[in-house]
C-alpha cells in the first residue's frame, strides 16, 4: 500500500507540472482548445490514442464482451485499430486540418454552421455533444473509482471525488497544452502496462494454447468462445465492431485532434504511431477481457457475481486482482488511471467548447472577448466535470450502457453531416439537417422505445445517419449546398 501511495503522489506532482506548464503557455482561446494548433505527431498520436481508449475498456467494455463473445472478441480490436484510427487518420486527417485552417474554425459545430450556412445545425449538435458526452464521462468516473476503490479502500465517493479533483486539476489550468504533454507521458505507461498484462495473463493461462484449450472446454458455450463468432452471434458482434470503429469518424473529442496538429508531416507519422497503439491497447484488452471466463467463477469469486449471472463492471477489477501480483498492481493502476484520465481531459474540453464556443459564444455573446471566452471555457470546464461526478455517484446504469447510447447518439448525429459535408460538394443543408435529426431520433427509439441494446440501436442510427444525404441529394439535384465550399479540393 505504502508503495502506491508514493507512486501515486508522483503522479499527482505530475499532474500538477502539466497543468502548471498548460497554464504558462496559454494566452488565448486557440492555446487552451487546440494548443495553437502546433502539436506534433507523437503528441497527437498520443492524444488521439489515449482518448479513443479508456477505463471503459479495461474495466467494463473489455470484460463484458470477452465473457460473451470470448476470443472474437478481437474483431473488434482489429477493426478499431484499422478503421477507427487507420483510416480516420488516413482519409480524414490532412483535409480536417486544412480544412479548419482555410474556415478559421476550433470545433466541428463550428464547421456544421460554416460548411451548410446553418446556426440550428451549430445549435443541434452544440445541444448533442453537451447531453451525450455527459454520461460517456460519468461512465469514465464510474470504472476508474471501482478500481481506486478496490485498491486503496475508500468509499466510492471518495475515489470520485479524488478522480474528479485531478481531472480538473491539469484541464482548468492548462487546456490542451497540458493535455497533450501529459498523454504523451500516460501513453507510454500505457504501452508498459498492456505489456505486462499480457506477459502475466500468458502466464497464468498457460500460453495462447492453454487459455484456448480452457476456453474450449467451458460447457456448452466452449468451443464458440474460442471461434471466429462467438455465442451472441454474428449481428450483435457486427453491432459491437461498427459502433466502435466507425464512430470515430465522427467523435467530436477525436476530431479535435487534428484541428490541433501542427502539419501533414505530423499527420502522416501520427498515423503510424497511432495504429501501433491501438493495435497494441485494444488487441491486449480484449484479450485478455476474453479470459474472464477461464480465470473468474461465482463459487471462486462471488464478488462478480449476482445470482450466478456476472456483474460486468466487477468483471476485469476481479479478473485483474487475480492475473496481478501485489508487486506489480501499481504498474496497471497507472495502466488504467492513465488511459481513464486522458479520455476524461478529450471529453472536457469539447463538451465545454460546445457550451463556451459554439453555444455562448455564438447565440448569446458574440462579441465575447478572447480572454473572457477562455475564462468561460475554464468554468464551463469545472462545471462539466462536476455534473459527470455527480452521474457516476447515481450510478444509474452500467458501464457499457452508458458508453454504448453516447458513442451511438454522437455517432448518429454528426457522421452524416459531417462526413458527407467534408468530401461532397452535393452535400446540402436540407440532406445534413434530416441526417442529424433521424439519426438520432431512430437510435434514441430504438434504445428507449423498443429496448433494442445500445450498440445495436448506435450502429442501426449511424448506417440512417450516414445513408440518408445522399437520398435527399437525388431528390433535389439542382440546389447548391447553402454554405461554403469545403469539399472535394
């Protein structure tokens, strides 16, 4: 125990630094939202990385998917590495950047309104980004405390208020700057951690072939734990794999990573580095998510369990307690704090742009100065953090739930207007504002109404989402896109 409250404490002193040197560095709006759009690849790649993959995984997602979907569960590892972050950085990238710097625009609301010559679009998605990040952040809080509270024995509340208090520690103060600075940092311990993981997972198992020869053996659902599909079947792994890694075409917080890049070079190398590790992160959680069922049973440990059936949340925390040598739990407390923190930073900062920037800055104030509008950010910033504690301490659905209908709603309202607007001049106002607003209303139906699963109801919202612009394009073949040219150059 003595040992991790020292290294946490450096942590912490870490943190601090960053937020400090964030802090020094920052005289405008553009230095606290995008760093003044200098950041180089590694830090991007970093940033980008370490926002696309956080406590959600390791704690909730990684387990809940593994004990259903077993070894297949790595489809969704692959596709995440080499849709979600591949061919984001590869397609989108560059254009994001130029695109950004030709429109003088900070956040994709921005370019919404720019690109389509519409405020209600801008509007919309400022309302979206503010209502559905909101849990994705409570959902963070809630899987990190579970681990702080599993390690240090503090009451739940306490490990959410220290969660709380260090997320806004660094982000008041610095912005994107300490951000950046400081995911590099939490990406390496990133690396390290899943490394070691790994390596202990493997060897407790008894190697790839013995985890699989456990797995094949498990009554009745064995052998499909161990096949390319697992037992739920093909659709609600299609469901998991497209939310997931087409999304990301689409998420505000991974957006912003390229409004902050410094050049093509930097894109080009930050994609590189940035596949590596989500190869690496995601290929090693899933992993080792899908050996709950080999390591974890109710009678050995009733702590994840309720009735027999498996808690999800407790899963990984369980399966981690029983992998992890007391000598080494610190190295993946870092592993998870890390990647916990700097999704948190990515989360606070659009949801606060989307309320300081685009809403405040753009509806009621318009002529709000740059200092002021920075000020605005850093409260906006105190306020989303604390609303998000106060979710997590509710406690009103699971971890993946949670996750599931944010990443769905987002991606359902912004990945056809967004993803239409930036590559096709045909895209227009009319095509965009039906996509945003059927794309959400069928998820949220299907979530609430018919009580379809969230990756399920997110992935059926997305393909309405993504589809409908160019239907809307034949039936009005003659009209101009209402906004400014962003396309096809």
């Amino acid at each position: 125990m003595q040992i991790r409250l020292i290294v946490i404490a450096l942590y912490i002193v870490l943190i601090v630094a960053a937020g400090i040197m964030g802090m020094l560095r920052t005289r405008s709006f553009t230095d606290f939202f995008l760093g003044g759009g200098r950041i180089g690849p590694w830090m991007s790649a970093f940033s980008y990385g370490t926002a696309y993959f956080s406590a959600v995984i390791f704690i909730g997602f990684a387990g809940n998917v593994g004990w259903n979907f077993g070894l297949s569960g790595l489809w969704i590892a692959l596709f995440n590495a080499f849709l979600g972050v591949l061919g984001v950085w590869a397609l989108m990238g560059w254009k994001i950047k130029d695109v950004s710097t030709r429109l003088q625009i900070t956040t994709m609301n921005e370019f919404l309104e720019r690109r389509y010559d519409s405020p209600f679009l801008k509007l919309f998605a400022s309302i979206a980004v503010f209502v559905f990040l909101v849990p994705y952040s409570a959902a963070v809080f809630k899987g990190l405390s579970y681990l702080f509270k599993s390690n240090f024995n503090l009451d739940y509340w306490q490990a959410l208020v220290l969660m709380g208090g260090l997320t806004a520690l660094y982000m008041v103060a610095g912005g994107y700057k300490s951000m950046a600075m400081i995911d590099t940092v939490f990406g390496i311990i990133m690396i390290f951690g899943v490394l070691v993981l790994l390596m202990l997972t493997l060897q407790k198992g008894g190697g790839f072939s013995g985890i699989i020869t456990q797995l094949r053996e498990i009554p009745e659902v064995g052998p499909r734990l161990a096949g390319v599909v697992g037992p739920p079947g093909w659709w609600p792994l299609f469901c998991l794999v497209f939310l997931t890694s087409v999304a990301p075409f689409a998420m505000p917080q991974l957006i912003q990573k390229f409004y902050a890049i410094r050049d093509r070079r930097a894109v080009r190398v930050g994609m590189i580095a940035s596949t590596f590790f989500a190869v690496l992160i995601g290929g090693v959680a899933y992993f080792v998510g899908a050996t709950t069922r080999v390591f974890l049973s109710p009678e050995q440990n009733p702590m994840a369990f309720s009735n027999g059936a498996p808690r999800v949340d407790i899963l990984m925390p369980e399966l981690l307690t029983r992998v992890i040598p007391a000598s080494l739990s610190v190295l993946i407390l870092l592993l998870i704090l890390s990647a916990s923190m700097s999704t948190l930073a990515a989360l606070v900062l659009v949801s606060s742009s989307s309320f300081a920037k685009d809403f405040y800055a753009g509806f009621i104030n318009r002529q709000v100065s740059d200092r002021n509008l920075t000020r605005l950010m850093r409260v906006a910033s105190s306020g989303f953090i604390l609303i998000s504690v106060l979710l997590a301490y509710l406690d009103l659905k699971t971890i993946v739930a949670i996750l599931g209908i944010s990443w769905g709603a987002i991606g359902s309202t912004f990945l056809g207007p967004f993803v239409w607007g930036l590559f096709s001049k045909r895209a227009t106002r009319l095509a965009a504002k039906i996509s945003a607003f059927m794309g959400l209303t069928t998820c949220l139906v299907l979530h609430y109404g018919f009580h379809r699963a969230s990756p399920e109801a997110g992935t059926i919202g997305m393909m309405v989402s993504l589809l409908l612009p160019p239907l809307v394009f034949l039936l009005q073949p003659d009209r101009k896109n209402g906004g400014e040219d962003t396309a096809g150059e």
